[in-house]
C-alpha cells in the first residue's frame, strides 16, 4: 500500500504545478490570425509581450455589440476584444516581437499611456490599430523595412509620410523635411504638443491632422502645402495666428472651428472654396477677409465672434456692406456677422434672405426692403431680434424654422403675400404676444407657434386651407374667421368647418369643456397638455377619439352617457394616473366600464345617465332679438356664460345668477352664440 500512495501524492504535485501560471506572469494565451500562430503574456511589470510567426487577429473595441447568431445574420459584428483587454489598465509597455507581421484593429483599445516598440518584421497596420488607445513613444526596429520612428513619433521607412505622433509627446516638434504628407488625425489629442514646425516638403494636412492638440501662438503653413483636410486644426484652443500658404486651393469644414483664441488668419488668394463652419466657435476673431480668388463658400462662414466679414472688391461671386456678405450683385444676402450689432438696413437690392444668414446674429432690428421676395429656412434662427418686425407685402415665401427662437420678438406683421407659415416658424419666440396671419395665407405648418409662451390668441383667416398641429404652451383661444371653408371654432376651440370634428384645445383652456353633440371625432393631440382644465364632457356623438388625444391631462372628472364605450388605445390618454380620474358612467353600463380596456382604469362614478346632473336641460333667451339686455330661462343657480360672435371670438363671459339681465347694448347688431354648460343658443342682437 505505501508504493500507490507514494505515486498518488507525486502525481497529484505534478497535476497542480502545470495549472499554476509561472511568476510574475498575469496573463497570457494566444492571439494570432490562425490562433495559436502568435502568443501574448503579460508579465506583472506591465508588460505585454507578442510572440510568433504571422499575423495578428483584428479585434473590435467595446463600441460593437454582442451578437450569437451566425456572423452573416449578425446586424453588428461580434464584441471581440483583444485577449489583453481586460488587463489593458495594468499596461505599460508593449513588445512585438521579430516574426510577427501585422498588428490588427484595435490591438491596444483601451490601453493609457504606453510605450510600443515595433519588431523588424512588421509590414503591416490596419486603419484602427490605434483607436481608443494612448501612447507615451513608439519606437521601431531599426531593420524594419517598413515602418521607422525618430523621437517616439511613428513614420514610414521612407519618413515622406509622418503616421502617428503619440499623446505623450510634449513641448515642439520639428518635422523632417522628408515628409510629404502628415496623415489623418497623426496629431490629435496630442494636447501636450506646443508647437508644430512645418517644413517646405510638406503638401498634404490630412483630416483631423491636429484634431484637439496644444497648438498654440502663431502657425505658419508653408507655401508648398496644396490640401488641408476638413478639421485639420479643430479645437486647437491656444492658436492665436494662423498664416496659410498661397498654395491652398480650398479650406474644408470644419477647419479652424473651435480654436477659441484665434485673433487673426489670413486666407491667401489661391484659395478658390471655403466649407462649411471653418470658423465656427472661432468667438475672439472678429473678422476676416475674403480674397478675390474666392468663388464658393459652401457653407456658414460666421464664427461666433465675427463682426465683419470683407470681401475684396475684385472677387466676381461676393461682396460685403457695411460687414455684411452678398453676392456680386447684392441681391442676395449670404451672411451677417454673428455679433454685428443694432440695427441693419437691408439694401433694397436684395430679393433673397438665405438660410442661415443670421443664425446667432446680435441684431437686435432689421429692415427689410420691399424688394425681398423669399426668406429661407432658419434665416433669423437664434437672432437677437426685438420688439415688433414687419415683413413687407413682396415676401411670398418663408421658410421653416425662420424666426426660431428670436426670444426678445415681441409682435410680428406678416405681408399680405405670404401663402404658408411653414413648421416652427416663429417657434419658440417666448416673447412673442401678437401676430396677425393675413387672409393670403393658405396653410400653417406643424408647431409654427409652439413654445410662444406669451401667445394668448390667434386668429385663423377665411383663407387657411391647412392647419398642422399648434403645439402651443400659452394659447387660450384660437379664433377663426366665420367665412373659412375648412375650421371654425366655438368658445375659443378649433373644428372643422361642420364640427364634427374637434381638432385643438389650447393648452392654456382653464376650467370645465363640454364637447358639443355634433362632434364624431376627437384628433390626434386635440388636448395634449391641457393641464389647466378640469372636467370634460364627451358627448355620444363621439365615435372615435385619436391616440394621444388627451395625453398630459390633469382632468379631475370626465362626463361620458355611452352605454357601450367605443374601444380605444392606451395612448388615448397616456396618463399614469387614470385611477385618481373620476369618469361619470351611466348606472346601467358599470359591469361594461369595469371590463373595458382603458376605461377600466379610471375611478369609476356611476350616476343615472353619466352626464353631470346640474347641467341645462333647456336654455332660451328672452327677448330674442335682443335690444339694449336680455336674461336666461331655466337658470337655476348661478352660472358662467360665454358669448361669441360669428367668427367665434369672444364677447362677453360672465357668471350670471338666476333672472338676472345681461347687458348687450354695447355689441354691434349682428348674430351671436351663448355658451351655457355646452348648450348653445343663437342670440340676434338688433
């Protein structure tokens, strides 16, 4: 027996020494292309070593998806990381080894603050080997015939293409006049490094070149530099000066954007295009000059701290007055400084107002001459304009979102040529108190007044064919003139023509609503937000109501008579507290309300008929027609009354007590409606 439990106790040592990993090593496995052709460990050092023969495997950073269907069903690729990942925090150094030949994608996501040294035998990169990763210094193999390193900074063998400058780099960096092409993003978040300077080899700036570095002071980009890529300087915040060569032919979006302390930059006359937002965020240049060479600006050319905007007075596609940027021939008007101030006098040249032109502008007036014709789409968004504006009668046309946002608007008279007030137009003018819609106008866009916080009442002309969703936070009426084909209204609420259809409650409707019985449908949205009414009765007219129709409601009571409910969505109210809403039924269908979807929900009342029990069985006016004052038959306490012309603008509301005369003598002759609880009477006043 002493024999087997001798070779028991010898084998179960050899067993447990090969599952203990070697000292010192955290972590180790293999990571080839073809598996187990390369082999990686990490030694408690922070160091992790790439052996083998061949390729690497490319990897996916933690921006991909998990995904355990086939690879071809797949919507994302699978999450595949790099076997180190999950150690990539306790990696400083990084060694690959000779016989290895590429390094794959997102290789070393993750990792901060490394240093990776480069074997001979790598020939290949892929496009993200560097993606989410920072390094102090990458320093090749001297024999690699490939890649090559001077000062940490990675280059080709050839040093005509300068590929990667790591994060860790700090204070200036001469480039070797070998270069050729600095490439895309070589340079970004390297917020460490000063100072750049550029020798006269250089022609190409790739994307992102300098993408949130440290520039800072003056940058001089030398004549032989043909192409600069779009954000090539991006949020370098400490440039103050940049001189660009008078080789550029074009400055693409986004170049300059965002270099806050920029004071100065000259663009050459070889420049023929300028892109969109080159100096957007630019808020202490406060102008520029545009050369004669320039022939298109393909985008917003304003920086946030521009004042003027110049133009030589050779250029053949744009000119400037008084700072502001126009075509050759002034009639069209491109661009006005974001912060030139006071008032601007449009010159009477002009037919066009552009998109954008005054997007975040510091005028606070503008004239605008009778020679305009169109206002484009957001051309005023953002603006500081104030008190009352005046579109004259040429403008027939306005585009969306034009007046977005213009806060310190106050009143707004709108040409009587303008056919359609397009979606959001004058959305978000808080101050906004009056608008008159002439009666050439035939539709309104969704939320063209949505947010004017100060919007009591509009009034919807004979001439609106088309009225998208109002949107609105402050409306308390909406008025519509008697002669439209298509809407009407009562007591301040929007129908179609025949009321059989309820479109919009104002949001801002105070009190109790009793839906007249003509209507069949309640749409979409009709009463979304209307949080400051309180009860509302629905007729048995109404046989369907739209999702959303009261959604965002704060209703303490709803009336309804149906003996069967008509089936309705859960988005019909899309309220979580239907429970604490008292929906008055009639006694007879409380075993249908307790099973029906929606309804159910509600804190059931059941009464004889479900209709409120105080409301006017009969209502007549005496005398009818009225003269000088009238009274109610029927009253029987005290109650609110609402009168409204033909157009549906109310005249008069008041609490009227039983017998009590109403004064009439100061409306004009003509017919009138009185609101007593929802019952409606025609009133002709002599």
């Amino acid at each position: 027996m002493k024999p087997k439990k001798l070779l028991f106790i010898v084998c179960t040592v050899l067993f447990c020494t090969t599952t203990i990993k070697a000292q010192g090593i955290i972590d180790s496995g293999n990571c080839g292309a073809n598996g187990d052709n390369l082999t990686w460990q990490l030694t408690d050092g922070g160091t992790l070593t790439i052996s083998g023969e061949g390729e690497m495997a490319d990897f996916t950073g933690d921006f991909t998806y998990d995904c355990f269907a086939p690879p071809e069903e797949c919507e994302y690729p699978y999450h595949n990381p790099s076997p180190w990942y999950y150690e990539s925090w306790q990696i400083k150094n990084v060694i690959i080894e000779n016989g290895v030949t590429t390094i794959g994608s997102c290789a070393f996501y993750g990792c901060e603050a490394i240093t990776l040294n480069i074997g001979n035998t790598v020939n290949s990169m892929h496009d993200e080997t560097f993606a989410n990763c920072t390094f102090t210094a990458i320093n090749v193999d001297a024999d690699n015939q490939n890649f090559s390193s001077i000062d940490g900074i990675l280059y080709n063998k050839s040093q005509d293409t300068l590929m990667l400058c790591p994060q860790g780099i700090q204070g200036a960096v001469i480039i070797p006049n070998t270069v050729v092409l600095i490439e895309d993003y070589a340079f970004a978040d390297c917020e460490n490094v000063t100072n750049v300077i550029i020798p006269n080899s250089v022609k190409t700036i790739g994307a992102g070149a300098f993408y949130y570095s440290g520039l800072s002071g003056t940058l001089i980009i030398p004549n032989t530099i043909t192409s600069i890529g779009n954000s090539a300087f991006y949020n370098c915040r400490q440039l103050t000066t940049v001189i660009i060569g008078n080789s550029i032919t074009s400055i693409e979006n986004w170049t300059f954007g965002h270099c806050i302390n920029l004071t100065e930059v000259s663009i050459p006359n070889s420049v023929v295009s300028i892109g969109n937002d080159v100096f957007v965020g630019c808020s202490n240049l406060k102008e520029i000059t545009i050369p004669k060479s320039v022939l298109s600006i393909k985008g917003d050319i304003s920086g946030n701290g521009l004042e003027a905007i110049n133009v030589d007075g050779e250029n053949p596609n744009y000119s400037s007055v008084d700072g502001v940027l126009y075509n050759k021939l002034q009639d069209t008007l491109i661009r006005c400084p974001s912060k030139k101030q006071g008032t601007l006098i449009i010159p009477n040249t002009v037919i066009s107002i552009e998109k954008l032109s005054f997007l975040g502008s510091s005028i606070t007036s503008v004239v605008i001459p009778n020679s305009v014709k169109t206002i484009e789409e957001k051309a005023f968004q953002f603006s500081s304009l104030s008190g009352a504006l005046i579109i004259p009668n040429t403008v027939t046309s306005m585009g969306n979102s034009a007046f977005f946002n213009c806060k310190q608007l106050t009143s707004v008279v709108i040409g009587d040529s303008i056919t359609s007030i397009d979606s959001w137009t004058f959305g978000h003018c808080i101050n906004l108190t009056e608008v008159n819609i002439p009666n050439s106008v035939v539709s309104i866009g969704y939320y063209a007044f949505s947010g004017c916080n100060n919007l009591k009442e509009i009034t919807i002309p004979k001439s609106v064919l088309s009225v998208g969703r109002f949107g609105n936070n402050s409306l308390e009426t909406i008025y519509v003139d008697a002669d439209n084909p298509n809407y009407s209204s009562t007591d301040g609420i929007l129908y179609n023509k025949l009321q059989d259809t309820l479109i919009c409650c104002p949001e801002k409707k105070r009190g109790a609503i009793i839906i007249p019985n003509t209507v069949k449908t309640i749409e979409e949205n009709a009463f979304y937000h209307c949080i400051y009414l309180t009860t509302v009765t629905i007729p048995n007219s109404v046989t369907s109501i739209k999702n959303y129709a009261f959604a965002d409601f704060k209703f303490t009571d709803v009336y309804v008579s149906w003996t069967i409910p008509p089936n309705i969505d859960f988005n019909v109210f899309n309220s979580w507290y239907l429970q604490n809403v008292k929906l008055h039924i009639p006694k007879s269908a409380l075993s249908i309300y307790q099973n029906a979807p929606v309804w159910q929900n509600f804190q059931l009342v059941a009464t004889e008929t479900g209709i409120e029990e105080k409301r006017i069985s009969a209502v007549e006016i005496y005398p009818n027609p009225v003269l000088e004052s009238f009274y109610l038959s029927n009253l029987t306490e005290n109650t609110f009354v609402t009168i409204s012309d033909i157009s549906g603008k109310i005249v008069l509301q008041q609490m009227v007590s039983p017998n009590e005369n109403i004064s009439a003598g100061h409306l004009s002759s003509g017919i009138y409606f009185v609101n007593v609880k929802g019952k409606i009477v025609k009133m002709i006043k002599k």
